[in-house]
C-alpha cells in the first residue's frame, strides 16, 4: 500500500478505535500516527489500559482517550459524534472464555457490534471497518459463532446508509497477541516447562500484527462497502511453532512438549474462506474478497476462483526457518527482544 494512498485516506481524518487499548489497537494506533489524523479516540472498558497508554503517548496531542462500552449505544453513539473513521476491534476473543459465558459473548461480540453499527449511521460516519476472525468461518465454538453473527450484522445490506461504508476484514492467528499461545509457551519455557500441545498436527494460520494492520489499512483504502477482505497467509503446526520458540530462546532443538488433547470448541484446522463463499469470492494477488451479495451477483470486475475452502491445512506451511524468523521478526528473542520487557523476564541463556 502506497503512503499517498493512506494520507489520501487517513489525513485530517477523526479516527476511533473501538478496543484502542487491546493487542491490534496499540498497533493501528502507532501506524495511524503517520499519517497526520487530526484525532485519534480510543473507546474501551478498562482505565488503567487507558491510563498505561496516555502516559505512554505523554505529550502527544493527537490521542484522546473515552471510557465505554459497545454495549452501551448511548455513549457509543456520544463518542462517535465528529469522528470520520471507526475501526471496531472491541471484542471477546478468548475462546474458553466464550464457552464459559456463551451471553457475555453474544453481548459484546454481536450486540456491541449493532451498536457500532447503529451509532455509526446515526453520528454519520463514513467508513466502518470491524475486525473478524478465521474462527467465524464454519463456527464449531461461541466465540466463531458470535464473531460470524458481527460479520452479518456489519455488512447487513437492509439496515445500511448511503453516507456510511461497512467493511469486514478477516485473518488467522496474530502471533503474540495477548492471550495467544505464543506468550503462553514463552512462559512455559521461561519456567523450563514442557510446551502443553492440544495436537500434534493441528494448523494455525498465522500473520504478525503489523501484518494484520496493513491488511485493515488496505482494506480501508480499496474496500466498498459490504466487503469482506481476507488476506492470503501461511500457517504453522502448532509443535513446529512452539520448538520454534524454544529453539530461539534456549538453544534446544529437542525441547520437550506434552501432549495435553484437544478442548471444547477447537478445530483441527482452521479455514478462512469457505467453500460456500469461495464460489462468489474473487481471488487477487494477496487477497480473497468476499463482495456483497449485491455486487456478487452482478459479478462486474469479479473473477471467481476455483479452488474448494481456503484452510490452513492448504495454505503454504512454514518451515521452522521461517517460523524463526518471523518470531525474531516480531521480537521474541534476537537483538530486538520486546518480549523480555513485555514480561519483565531475563532470558536464560543456557
Ligand atoms: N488476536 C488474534 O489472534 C486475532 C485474530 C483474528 C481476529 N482478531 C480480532 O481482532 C480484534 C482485536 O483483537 P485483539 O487481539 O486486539 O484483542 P485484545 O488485545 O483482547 O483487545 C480487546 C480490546 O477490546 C476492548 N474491549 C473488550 N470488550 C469491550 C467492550 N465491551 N466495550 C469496549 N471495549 C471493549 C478491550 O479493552 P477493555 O477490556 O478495557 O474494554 C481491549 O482494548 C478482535 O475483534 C478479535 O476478534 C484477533
């Protein structure tokens, strides 16, 4: 994506980020910075997150913080009021968690998503665009279930404005996002544990989260409305990931994993366009798009592709050269390794 185009999108621009505060949040924030917003409003729960990032942005005038919660459309209709642009990545995520609570899930996820929705059109913003998950493709858990219902309930064609756009973006696994199993297995060999591995063969897409942002950016820039995008992306063997990490941590190429079984809600595989979308999706040089079922059919500028469901079982898989560089890449360990400081741990070396 050329900078011109995002300036051309993102310059001057009121920019709110629902879930500012969370693992993508801090990431399209950091990048939206370049572009010259003339504001950029965080909207989410928690003060002390807010509070860790004001002072972490101390001096920069641009930010400004609102305490809400999707659920509530009364005050996210008030915190949308003047704003240009809405990136909606407020979300419960953590699959057991949705299991346990399945209605706090359908109450974040899908009504706080038809909130977004609502308050958007009312306090007029022009563009829309919400995070989605691989796990709402074929949805075997609460939390795919209600990120699938979100996708719905934001490119609703029947309840929509001509001044607002709605677009969806979809992607697999970010590494090391909080509560993704990358920082779990960082602490697991930190305590020179066992890696706990659900299956030997079980595949996750996965993409960095500065990956995930360009997605959402470019999204931003080339999507109309009612788009859904996917990015093309590889996928790694849950094992080969973790001896990935403990290989760059510690040296060991044999590091000892225990195999713990599968738990409720988890796919053996995970699929990000299916076969039932992939007959109207058009397939480009890095992206799928899923359109809207008006522009599908009447299918101008679109060529379908031919292939069954896009899964990570399919994908290109990375090799463990590759998954270590993508973890030194993201700072895992090697010269740039955020993630001590992230966990205030020192590194054994041995
Ligand atoms: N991480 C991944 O691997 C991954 C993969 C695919 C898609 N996604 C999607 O990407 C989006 C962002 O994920 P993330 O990794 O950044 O999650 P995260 O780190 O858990 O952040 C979630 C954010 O949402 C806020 N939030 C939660 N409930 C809220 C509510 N009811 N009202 C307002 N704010 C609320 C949280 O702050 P408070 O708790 O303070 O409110 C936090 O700022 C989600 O939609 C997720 O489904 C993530």
């Amino acid at each position: 994506m050329e900078k011109p185009d995002l300036l051309n999108a993102l310059k001057s621009k009121r920019i709110l980020v629902t879930g500012g505060t969370g693992s993508f949040g801090h990431q399209i924030i950091r990048e939206l910075l370049n572009y010259d917003p003339e504001s950029i409003h965080v909207y989410s729960r928690d003060e002390k997150k807010q509070y860790d990032m004001a002072m972490s942005y101390r001096g920069n005038g641009l930010l400004r913080f609102n305490i809400g919660d999707v659920r509530d459309f009364d005050r996210t209709r008030e915190a949308m009021r003047g704003v240009d642009i809405v990136f909606n990545a407020a979300a419960l995520k953590q699959v057991p968690n949705c299991e346990y609570a399945p209605f706090e899930a359908v109450k974040t996820n899908i009504v706080g998503a038809n909130n977004v929705r609502r308050a958007a059109i009312e306090a007029g913003v022009q563009t829309v665009i919400s995070i989605s998950t691989d796990k709402a493709v074929k949805p075997v858990n609460v939390m795919g279930m209600t990120k699938a219902i979100q996708e719905r309930i934001m490119l609703d064609p029947t309840y929509s404005s001509d001044q607002t756009k709605f677009l969806c973006v979809r992607y697999g696994n970010v590494l090391g996002s909080r509560g993704s199993v990358v920082p779990l297995f960082f602490d697991f060999i930190q305590k020179k544990l066992p890696l706990p591995i659900t299956h030997p063969d079980m595949t996750r897409f996965q993409l960095t989260l500065k990956e995930a942002v360009q997605l959402v950016l470019w999204a931003t820039v080339k999507g109309e409305s009612g788009d859904l995008w996917v990015q093309k992306m590889p996928a790694a063997r849950i094992p080969e990931l973790g001896r990935a990490l403990a290989y760059g941590l510690t040296g060991k190429k044999d590091y000892p994993i225990n195999i713990i079984g599968m738990r409720p809600g988890e796919k053996m595989h995970e699929v990000l366009v299916s076969e039932e979308e992939m007959w109207r999706a058009a397939e480009l040089e890095n992206h799928y798009l899923i359109p809207s079922w008006a522009k599908s059919q009447n299918k101008e500028g679109l060529q379908n592709v031919n292939i069954s469901e896009y899964s990570s079982a399919g994908t290109h898989q990375l090799t463990q050269d590759e998954i270590l560089k993508m973890l030194e890449m993201d700072g895992w360990f090697g010269p740039n390794a955020k993630a001590k400081a992230a966990h205030g741990i020192e590194i054994s070396e041995e």
